[in-house]
C-alpha cells in the first residue's frame, strides 16, 4: 500500500539520507579505524530507525552494515596489525 505524496513528511527522506550514509560508514568501518566509525554508524542507524517512515527497512539493514563493519573492521585491524582507534 503506497503513501500518498501528500502524507509523506521530510523526516522520513532525513531518515533515508541517516540510513545511506550510515550504511556506507558501517562499510568503511572495514579499512578505517573501526572502533570509532562504526558505533558512530550503528547510532546514526538506530535514530533513522526511530525516526521511521518508508525508510525503515533500509535503515535496519544499515544498523546490520555497522555491526558486521566493527566485528570484520576489528579482525582486519587485529590481523593486519592498524590501528583500532
């Protein structure tokens, strides 16, 4: 069932641009310092799953994208011998 445009509100396309960008910093978590970026990530993820609207499913992927960004980012970095933080 589609919303009609005139019910959509500009917090749902605010919590669409959070989850985009959280999911592309839960992915760079992988290759740049993950104890930092990726909490960052997940808190972004989680307020755009508050925030809710059409988003939602996109923003649940994100806050996925941040938990396996720090669990793979701290084994790369562990591994590999870089820094953490």
């Amino acid at each position: 069932m589609s919303v009609p445009a005139e019910r959509r509100s500009p917090a749902e396309a605010v919590a669409g641009f959070m989850a985009a960008a959280a999911l592309f910093a839960g992915l760079v978590a992988i290759v740049y310092r993950p104890a930092r970026v990726a909490p960052a990530a997940v808190i972004v993820a989680l307020v755009a799953v508050g925030i809710g609207g059409r988003h939602s499913r996109l923003a649940a992927w994100a806050v996925v994208a941040g938990a396996v960004g720090w669990f793979v980012g701290m084994t790369v970095a562990i591994v590999t011998g870089h820094p953490l933080y």
